[in-house]
C-alpha cells in the first residue's frame, strides 16, 4: 500500500516537468513575438526571457528533487 503511494506521489510531482516545457515554450514564443514588434528592445526582451527560463526551470527542477524525495525518502 505504502509503494504504490509512493509511486503516485512520484508520479503526480513528475507532472509538472510537462507544465515546465509548456512554459518555457510560452517564454520563448513570447520573446520572439516582442522582438518581431520592437527589434530596438531586444536586447531588454533577451535578459527578461533569459529571466523566464531560468525561473520556469528552477520549478521543474524544485519538482523533480520532490519526486526524489518522495520515492526514497518516504
């Protein structure tokens, strides 16, 4: 009983790795539509998607490491 708990956890906290690229995706398209608009700023619109992905990314790895922690240490 307790396995297959821990197998869901795992499996719902590995979820969000799809909701990670789904966003990054998002970010990147973003981009490219701000700098179509306005090529003057696209040296802004870089830091701010360089921002974006760092940030998204962080969430999937958060993820992750909660699904390792899950499955071993519980």
């Amino acid at each position: 009983m307790l396995e297959g708990a821990k197998s869901i956890g795992a499996g719902a906290a590995t979820i969000a790795s799809a909701g990670a690229a789904v966003g990054i995706g998002n970010v990147l398209s973003s981009s490219i539509h701000s700098v179509a608009r306005n090529p003057s700023l696209a040296k802004q619109s870089f830091g701010y998607a360089i921002l974006g992905f760092a940030l998204t990314e962080a969430i999937a790895l958060f993820a992750l490491m909660m699904a390792s922690l899950i499955s071993s240490v519980f």
